[in-house]
C-alpha cells in the first residue's frame, strides 16, 4: 500500500462514501443469492404437488421485489463508488496540474510536455478505474464467493458442495501466476504511450518547422516506430489478459460438468432434491463472476499500481526554486532593481553564463543590454523572476534579496515580455487580460494595444478585440505576437518592465512608436534586451555583455566614443541597414 500513500488522504475523506457504497454493494450481492433459494423453493412444491395459487402469487411477488431492491441498490453502489472515484480522478489530475505549476524550469527541461500529459490524462484514469470498478470487483468477489460457498454448504451440504467447488484451488493458483505478470506489462503500455505522447505533442508544436523543411515522411516514419512500439506492448498484455479469461472460464466449466454429472445422480438416488440441483446450479453459473473478477482486480490494480508508481515520482518532484519559510513583505514595490556581483550557471558541470555582474536600475530610468548571441542576455531576465537563482552574489529589489520575497510577490512587481513569445487560444482581449490579475474593460485593452501600436492592426480584422488568435497566435504575424506581448505586459501595471528582445520582429517604423510610448513610462524601471542597438538607443545606460561579462557600459555616445564590441556592432548594424535600403532602391 506504500504506493498509494498519495491518495490516502482523499480515502480517508470519502471512506463514508466507499462504505456507504460497500454496505449497498453487499446487499444486492445478498439479494441476488436469495433468487436462487426462491426458485428452489418453487421447484420443491412443484416437484412435491404442494404448489398452489398463493404459494405462485408468494414467489412471483418475492422475486419481483427483490429484482427492484437489486436495481435501487446498484444504481446506489455506482454512484457511490464510482462517483467517489470520479471525484478521486478530479483531485488527483488537480494536485497533479497544480503541482507541475509550481516546478521549476528545470523540470521541463528534462521532461517532455507530451508525457506529462499522459501521466496527467492516461495514468489518472487507470487510478481511478482502480478505486472504482477495483473497488467493486473485490468486494463484489470476495463477499459474492464467500456468501455462494456458504449458500451451497447450507442447500446440498459438503460433499455435494465440495465436488461443485473443485475449481477454486486451480482458479487461485492462475490468479497468482497471472498477477506477477500483469504489473510489469502494465507499466512497459503506460510508458509507452508516454513516449507516443510526446512524439505526437512535439511534431504538433513544430509542424510548421517539419513543412519548411520537407521531413513529413521522416516525422510518419518516427511515429510509425513508437506507435508499434506501442501496439507491441499492447498486444503482450492483450495476450496474456486474453489467455487469462478462458482459462477461469475453462476451470470454471470443468466445475459445472462435474456437478452436472454428479448432481444429476444424487436427484435420483433422492439424496437433493430438485430445487436444490437448480439452486446450485444457479450459484455455480454466479460463482464464476466472482472468480473472474477476482483475476480481473488483480489485472485492476497492478495496473494501478504502475500508474500510482509513476504518479508518485512527479509529486515526490520537487522545485529547486525554494520559497522563503518567512517572506519579506513588499507591500508598494518602486521596482529599484540592483545585481551584486552576479554569476550563474544552468548545471554544475557546465560554464558559467554569468560572470561577476552588477548594476543598478533605478525607478524611471531606462537600462539597455546588448551582446552577441548566446552572451546570457536573456538569463539576467531570468535570474530577475527566479526562474533560476544565482550561484554567487545577490540581486535585490528594493534593497531585499529576491531570496527572501514572496515569490508571488516578486513576479508580481515585474511586468515581463519574453523573446519566445506564447499566446493562448483565445481572444485578442483575453490574451491582453492576461497579464492582468483582474478582468479588464475594451478601454484598458485599447490603450495596452495603442501602447503597443498593435491597436489599427487589431482593428483592421473583422471581430477587432474578440478576434481568436489561434493555437500559440497562428493567425498573427511574428511583428504581430510580440506587440501582442507588450500589451499583455503593459497592462500588468508593474513597476518593473522587461522588454527581452521583443522587438525584433517589426520594422523600424512601428519600433520607433513603441519606443516613443516606453519612454512616456517616466515613473518605472524600464530593462531592454535587445540584439538591436536602435532598441537601446535612447537608454539611459546600456550594458554591453560578451561570453557572460559585462565588457563595456555607459550610454549610446559614451559608448560610441570607446573601441569596443558595442561600436562594432552599430557598425555592422548600419552597414547591414545601407544595404538594405540599397536593395530596395534597385528593386
């Protein structure tokens, strides 16, 4: 039971349900064998010429009451035990999808979206069909057996009995063969169809990268080894599942012919009677659910088992982003953001991204950070919101260590546009609203769109605002998703903005109408990463960052009057702007 410590806690809640569900369950076991001492009962008078008019009136009406009571009480079982399990499945996938919240980037860098979703969808369902159906097919088992086998000891007596149950010790022994079996087939399907999961998530995501490069035939060819990956373990459990079932049935039937064929010679030595040879009949016909739900159970919960295993080590999982056991309240954030002496590496057997940087930006100044690709411009934003902590140094806000905030707290003081924009599949306006805690009116969601110059584009479609943008913003431009970006950080009304690159996808014109909008921001703290110096033109102070160091800083003329890497890159930029417009002219 180790396995299932995770779900303990909601057992112990509906432990009322289950039982109320068990009592139910147990007495429409206990109506259905009554059936058969009815129908014994009516035989014997019949056999006996005792038959009369109320004795038919009595057993009719006996067994039309207790055919009620069994339909009453099953529906009552099931709503009882399977919709308690139900509500399992719902807490279970809920801590679940709560859980993967909290975990830190890290996590996901080592763990496929695809998978996840399997455990969350695939693995969760077979939980909850073990503290379901499980539930009902061993006690359904276990009491249905127990309470047939007593039936038939009081009905035919022992030998009688013994000779009709010859099956059981058989039937137990392939139960337990079968058993050890079923587990590891089990959880070999389950992380199976993690692996096509995330096969088919990933080529989802990326079909507009597998199209541009023609390796559609590739992409099937991948699948197509997962998925008979897939139907190959499937057909090991079908097998083994398949050969299980006939084999209870077989043993089970070799019982019934037994007892036909004995049965039949005790009537006429007149040893039973004949209501007691159809009792019995009737209890072995109802004796072999039993025996086959208790193999069924076995397969129920080992498949439980191997989902709950796998559950388990996602919750065990746990963020290397710690929250502090006693918070530093920031009840008015000013966003005065200061590094100390910085560096960070993403693993411990890697080089550091960051090395020994500091600065300072302070409420209504600009700061701009500009270097060659991969220099660990996009980590400091990172660092900033803890979705990974430093490994020497400190930054602080307001003069605390982000450490030591509530990390509700901190992320909510920063307004923040990434470089690898995601929009949701909703609205224009639910995407803006995002970035807000509350809702917000059409005229909130107007003025993030004009700050983001994203307002005549947004106008210009049939349905403005409440147009869908489709899976990850399909139906909008590159230009258009990172404007879109903007305005969901701008409504925020955070007192410290992170613009990472987020204007690289528009022309020059529309960048120089956000710029002249962000520098109308003159009360918050504005940081911009940017790999284009006309971005960080007009910033107060620019940081220049090559290999994780910060090799030059100052603002634009400074910075123009120094030789150094942030003059050849304005240079280079120019030249490749002249050129450019060279082009065009030719054209």
């Amino acid at each position: 039971m180790e396995q299932y410590r995770t779900v303990i806690p909601f057992l112990k809640k509906s432990k009322w349900r289950y039982a109320a569900g068990i009592l139910l369950l147990m007495l429409v076991d206990s109506a259905n064998l009554y059936i058969p001492q009815v129908i014994r009962q009516f035989t014997d008078m019949v056999q006996f010429n005792r038959l009369t008019p109320e004795g038919i009136w009595k057993s009719f009406w006996l067994i039309a009451l207790l055919g009620l009571g069994i339909a009453a009480g099953r529906f009552g079982w099931r709503m009882l035990i399977y919709g308690t399990s139900r509500g399992l499945e719902y807490d279970l996938r809920d801590r679940l999808f709560t859980h993967f919240l909290k975990l830190d980037a890290d996590f996901y860098n080592h763990h496929k979206i695809g998978e996840l979703m399997a455990h969350a969808t695939n693995d969760v369902k077979v939980i909850r069909l073990a503290f379901g159906p499980g539930v009902m097919m061993i006690v359904d088992s276990l009491f249905m057996a127990t309470l047939t086998i007593v039936s038939m000891f009081l009905t035919v007596g022992i030998k009688t009995a013994l000779v009709a149950l010859a099956s059981l010790p058989f039937i137990s022994i392939a139960v337990s063969y079968f058993g050890k079996h079923v587990h590891l087939r089990s959880l070999a399907v389950q992380n199976t169809f993690s692996q096509m999961t995330g096969v088919v998530q990933e080529n989802f995501s990326g079909v507009r990268v597998i199209k541009a490069f023609a390796i559609e035939k590739e992409k099937e060819s991948e699948f197509d080894d997962v998925n008979r990956l897939y139907r190959k373990k499937n057909l090991y459990q079908v097998r083994l599942s398949g050969m299980f079932r006939p084999m209870i049935t077989a043993i089970s039937g070799f019982s019934f012919v037994v007892f036909m064929l004995f049965g039949t010679y005790q009537v006429f030595v007149g040893e039973i009677t004949l209501g007691d040879f159809i009792a019995v009949t009737n209890y072995l016909n109802m004796i072999v659910w039993p025996m086959v739900a208790f193999g069924e159970v076995f397969n129920t919960f080992q498949k439980g088992l191997a989902a709950m295993e796998r559950v388990n080590r996602l919750l065990e999982e746990n963020s290397e982003i710690h929250q502090s056991a006693n918070p530093v309240a920031l009840p008015a954030p000013t966003g005065n953001l200061r590094f100390e002496n910085v560096s960070f590496r993403y693993r411990p057997d890697t080089p550091e991204v960051l090395k020994n940087i500091s600065f300072q930006l302070k409420p209504g100044e600009t700061l701009g950070i500009i270097g060659r690709t991969g220099s660990g411009k996009s980590t400091i934003a990172d660092l900033i919101l803890r979705i990974y902590d430093v490994d020497r140094g400190r930054i602080t806000l307001d003069g605390v260590d982000i450490r030591d905030l509530n990390l509700k707290d901190l992320r909510a003081a920063v307004a923040y546009a990434p470089q690898n924009n995601f929009l949701f599949s909703k609205s224009i306006k639910d995407n803006i609203a995002f970035g807000s805690d509350e809702p917000i009116s059409e005229d909130e969601a107007i003025e993030a769109a004009v700050f983001a110059d994203l307002h005549e584009n947004i106008m210009a479609f049939p349905k403005a605002y409440d147009t869908m943008v489709g899976e990850r913003g399909v139906t909008l431009s590159g230009g258009q998703k990172q404007r879109l970006t903007i305005a969901m950080a701008y409504i925020k009304k955070a007192p410290l903005l992170i613009f990472d690159d987020t204007l690289s996808a528009v022309d020059t014109k529309t960048e120089d109408a956000i710029l002249e909008n962000i520098q109308s921001i003159g009360d918050k703290g504005l940081l911009v990463i940017s790999q284009r110096i006309s971005t960080i033109l007009h910033a107060d102070h620019i940081l220049v960052l090559d290999e994780g160091k910060i090799v030059q800083c100052g603002d634009h003329d400074t910075l123009m009057n120094q030789e150094g890497l942030y003059r050849k890159i304005y240079e280079r930029q120019l030249l490749e702007a002249q050129t450019l417009e060279a082009n065009d002219e030719d054209k």
